[in-house]
C-alpha cells in the first residue's frame, strides 16, 4: 500500500551537486527508519544514510561530509542532499522506510531508484 518514489537524478559532474527527492504515499512519521540506498555498477546494494524517528543520522564513511540525509513531514518526503560528487557515487538510489510491526517483524518499503551518474 505504502509507495515511496524517488526522483531528482541524473547527470552530473565530478565536484557537481544534487538532491534526491523520496516522495511518499503515506505520512513519512509512521516510518520508524528511512533510509537512502545505493547500488553501483557491479556491486550489491549498500547503505547510503539512514534517519530515524528522533532525528538520528548516520552515514556511511564514503559519504560523510559530502551527503545529508533530511525529511519534510509537510511534503511527505525524504531527501539526500550530494555534494562534492565523484565518480565513485555512481550508482542507482533507492529510498527505503521501515516500520516496526506488532508481532515484533519490520516492514520495509522501497522506491524504484533514481540514477545518479557522475562524470569525469
């Protein structure tokens, strides 16, 4: 039910900058984690940045300080702010909720990706 569309990819120079965009069906307070994944040309999906209800980030070491992880309640959306863009941050980007179920299992809701290609 719930659906999370990213958006704001494309094509970008190394040093350049851009902002992923989730947007999502569902009041982006009900997750009690969002996350922004990547997957790079032969190599398996990784975690980019996570945020959690009170405000947490955390970052994976090739991104901090270039990347931020922020939300909008108002616009129901997620964001990934990237900065100093290399050619290395090529990937696909995906945005991923979770929300604790009664029963003690997680839900988790994906996006389809936005392609992020940065050039030399």
């Amino acid at each position: 039910q719930v659906q999370l569309v990213e958006s704001g990819g494309g094509l970008v120079q190394t040093g350049g900058s851009l902002r992923l965009s989730c947007s999502a069906s569902a009041s982006i307070a009900s997750f009690d984690e969002m996350a922004w994944y990547r997957r790079a040309p032969g190599k398996l999906r990784a975690m980019v940045a996570t945020l959690n209800q009170v405000g947490t980030t955390k970052y994976t070491d090739p991104v901090k300080g270039r990347f931020a992880i922020s939300r909008d309640y108002a616009e129901r959306s997620l964001y990934l702010q990237m900065n100093s863009l290399k050619a290395e941050d090529t990937a696909i980007y995906y945005c991923r909720g979770k929300i604790a179920n009664e029963d003690g299992t997680f839900a988790e809701y994906w996006g389809q990706g936005t392609q992020v290609t940065v050039s030399s």
